[in-house]
C-alpha cells in the first residue's frame, strides 16, 4: 500500500495504551475519563507530553483563574474540538505523515528494533524473549514515533549524511564527515528523571499539568512562548525558521523532534533532526528537576539502585525552602498548590530510562532499566510541618541503610572477607522492602497525634527489614559465623524509641 495515501489516522484508531482498557484512540482519551496511561515509563512521558501539547495548543489559559474557569471537563472538550478542526493532520501516513519529514526518505532504512532500546539488535545477547525482534503494528509505530522525538538514543543508527537545511554544520564532525547522533533532550547523557501530577483520572492529570501564558512567560526560558505544535507546522530541515521556532518554544520541549523520521513497511528512515539546548544551558523539559544553585547546574537522573519514590523530598524542597535553592521542576513547582487546592487527593508520578555510553553511542545495559514510582498525597495534610516531617523519616531510613551496609561488612571483616558487594545488596534489599511501606510512611507524616502513632508502628516494620537484610547476608551457621553476627548486628534501639 502506497505511503501516500491517507490512512490510520490517530485521533480516530486505537494505539495509545491506558491501564485496564487496552489501546484507545485520541478522540477517547478526552472523550472519556480513562485512569492512567499504560506502557512502558519512556511511552507513558513521551504520551503524555504530546497529551499536553494538545491540551497546550487547544486551551491555554491565560493565568491561574483561567485554569480553574477552564476545569478538566472543560480541556477535555476544548481538545476534541481542537482534534475535529485538526484531523487531517493526524494521519500516520499519507501526503503529509504525522511527526515526520518525507524529505528524510533518503536515509538508510534502520529496522524497528535497532531504535528500540529494549530490543537486542546485531551480536547482542538476547537474554528473554520481550528482547526478540518482532514485526510492528500501525499502533505501535505510531508509539515508537512519538517516543522517539525526545527519547531516541545517541549513536551512529543515524543517516547524518542527509542535511535538509542548506549549510546547516550540526550533523557533520570536525572532519566533516557525518557525525553520530546526540541523545534525544528528554534523555540527555544517562537519562533524565521525568515528573508528572497525576489526578484522579486522565482528563484531570493533563489538568493539573497545564500551564498558564503566565507560568510559560516567567520561566524566561522560552522566547516564542507556546509556539506552534508541529503538526501544525512541520520544519523542512535541522535549522529552518520553524525548527528555530520550535527550539525556542514549550511546544519544542513537549515534541521535540529530535529525530527526522519516515515510516516504512520493515523500518524508518531516520536521522539526526532538532539539536535542542540542554539544561546546562538553561533549558530543560518542564518535567525534568534541575538544581541551578552550583557552580553548574545538576539533573536529576534514573537510577534504577535508587527509584523515583526516593526522590520525592528532593522534588518538594520548594515547600520547606519557599525559595529558588535545590532541584526544581517547572511541572510540579506551578501544580502543586493548584491540585492541593482543586482535589483532595493527587499522586507524584516519576520515571524514565537509565541509559549507558561507550564513545558516544548509547544503550541499555547491565543493570540498566526503565523505572518509575507513584506517591499518593492527601491535600489536607500538605504544608511545611508534613514535609518537614517527611524529610526526617526519610533520612532515618538513609541512616538506617547506611548503618546495616556497615554492619554487613563489618561481618565480613571478622571473616576476613570483602563483603563490599553484600553490604551493597543488603542495603539494596533494605529499600526494597521499604518501598512497600513508603506510602503509609507518606500518610503518617500528619503532624497530629494519631500520625505520631503511626510512625511508632512504621518504625517497627522498617527495624524489621534491617534486620531480615541483615540476616539474609551474614550466615551464622557456625561458631565463627555465629560469633560475628552477634557481635556486628545492627543496634536499632535509638532509631526505635527516638522522637516519631
């Protein structure tokens, strides 16, 4: 079938992933009030940022009243509105291709599964089945695409031979050779942290996480404003006046069109596209938290030994610094108050892609992995005194870690062991049994009597995992064993009776 003619539009055919339905179209996303996105945490950001450019493009209010006028309802009838008046532009293929330059038809065919960074392409061990190469469906291209304009990965998998501006340097070396590609902007270098709002429903998440003229104007980080959604007005190369329009815009950051893209039946054609600044120039996705306090500014990254739920104080510093000191978010530093006063219950939701590089390619490797959490927060209890007793919990819990990765391998030493990667692994276990507590943990942090009740009784629970940890990896089944383990066990009596 020829990739001229118009077929599989998106608002209309079901591609996007929401958990417990199954796929759905765009038009049902703001038709009805679905839960949450599903896939993968790289499809859930790269979903939901193209949902906000919608939602951006459809009705941006103008300042606070305006958002709270508007209402979630409200958004989600003003984007069906905006699908209807926009349709045609929707079509995964055809004359005018959704999110892709038919110009880049000229690059090197790439198969699916070598921009897939999940899937093992070339002389790459093939561990599980969920990593075979497998043939795509229409929905699933159209999700890969999506992904793929802030998620791609640097490398050579790129045709950087083909330059559509004319002069245009960005994809040519000193040498002046084609250069290997730069890592899509919501990645960056290992792979950024993304954080999102997320409401009671879907209809209510994009709500939550749209941003006022106002909010976009005083981050002073986007000169052209909204912008204009590329699907509106695609570029015709790397450094044309609307691939400078997009840099300088949120639309930009929302779909950035890192990669110049052109479906085709058993691959893409695929080559480098925008050059996006980076957040040590000042420029970052709103969802991303960066501390600009240094000497240069710091991301915050994926770590797959460290998972988003333990990030959540760093997120909310804000609350207790009331100032511009530590990592700040754009999307949660202008939603916080706005959900706290327009529900009674919202959740924090994090996640991304730990990535690895070797010479400027990058993949996914080792203890790489796609990560994310979610943290319910009760708009009642929100405030200074909440996170200021959360934030105490929570370095009780990083001593406590601490303190068992030295019992460990204090148990070692009596052995006369390396017990350095034990102790690594006990402390790891530590946190992984944690987590399953960490959102009672959130909802004690109530400063009232019955919260302080609560903690007494986390506390017990946490000394607990400790202690399963720490018998899990120091054996006493003889008298030597024994012996160590009585003398390094952890004493966990200050942590258990100290002020809750």
């Amino acid at each position: 079938m020829s990739n001229m003619e118009n077929r599989f539009n998106l608002v209309d055919e079901a591609w996007i992933p929401v958990a417990g339905v199954g796929r759905v179209s765009l038009w049902q996303v703001f038709e009805n009030p679905h839960r949450n996105l599903g896939g993968n945490p790289v499809q859930r950001i790269a979903l939901t940022k193209l949902l906000l450019a919608i939602a951006q493009a459809a009705a941006t209010p103008a300042d606070e009243q305006g958002w709270r006028t508007l209402g979630a309802e409200g958004l989600a009838r003003s984007c069906l509105a905006y699908l209807d008046r926009w349709h045609e532009r929707f079509y995964l293929y055809g004359e005018r291709p959704f999110l892709q330059i038919p110009a880049i038809g000229a690059a090197v065919l790439q198969s699916y599964g070598a921009v897939l960074p999940e899937v093992s392409t070339g002389n790459t061990t093939v561990l599980n089945q969920g990593q075979v190469e497998r043939r795509l469906n229409d929905g699933e291209k159209a999700l890969l695409l999506v992904s793929l304009m802030g998620f791609a990965l640097s490398g050579k998998k790129t045709d950087n031979s083909v330059v559509l501006t004319p002069g245009y340097a960005g994809k040519r070396n000193d040498k002046g050779k084609p250069s290997s590609s730069k890592p899509g902007p919501a990645v960056a270098h290992m792979g950024l942290l993304h954080s999102f709002l997320i409401g009671s429903n879907l209809q209510e998440t994009l709500w939550l996480n749209l941003l006022t003229t106002r909010q976009i104007e005083q981050t002073m980080i986007f000169p052209q404003g909204i912008g204009t959604p590329p699907w509106e007005r695609m570029p015709d190369g790397e450094d044309c006046p609307a691939a400078q329009a997009l840099r300088q815009s949120l639309m930009g950051r929302l779909v950035p069109l890192c990669r110049f893209c052109l479906l085709a039946e058993d691959g893409l054609h695929y080559s480098e596209g925008l050059a996006h600044p980076s957040y040590k120039e000042g420029v970052c996705d709103p969802s991303v938290a960066v501390d600009h306090s240094g000497k240069e500014p710091k991301a915050l990254w994926v770590d797959p030994d460290k998972r988003p739920w333990r990030e959540l104080t760093s997120l909310l510093g804000f609350i207790e610094q009331g100032g511009r000191q530590g990592f700040q978010s754009l999307q949660l530093r202008a939603g916080l108050d706005r959900a706290r006063d327009a529900t009674e219950a919202f959740a924090i939701w994090s996640g991304g892609l730990r990535v690895s590089s070797n010479a400027g390619e990058q993949y996914a490797s080792g203890s790489d992995d796609f990560v994310d959490s979610q943290v319910w927060l009760h708009s009642s209890m929100l405030g200074s005194p909440w996170f200021a007793q959360l934030k105490a919990e929570m370095d009780a819990l990083g001593e406590l870690a601490k303190g068992l990765y030295g019992r460990v391998l204090a148990f070692f030493k009596e052995q006369r062991v390396d017990g350095g990667k034990l102790a690594a692994q006990a402390s790891t276990l530590f946190w992984q049994l944690s987590e399953r507590r960490f959102q009672q943990l959130v909802d004690a942090c109530d400063p009232d009597a019955q919260g302080a009740e609560q903690r007494r009784q986390l506390r017990l629970f946490f000394a607990g995992y400790v202690q399963l940890a720490y018998d899990r990896f120091c054996p006493k089944d003889t008298a030597r064993q024994l012996d160590a383990w009585a003398k390094c066990r952890p004493n966990l009596s200050k942590y258990l009776h100290q002020e809750a």
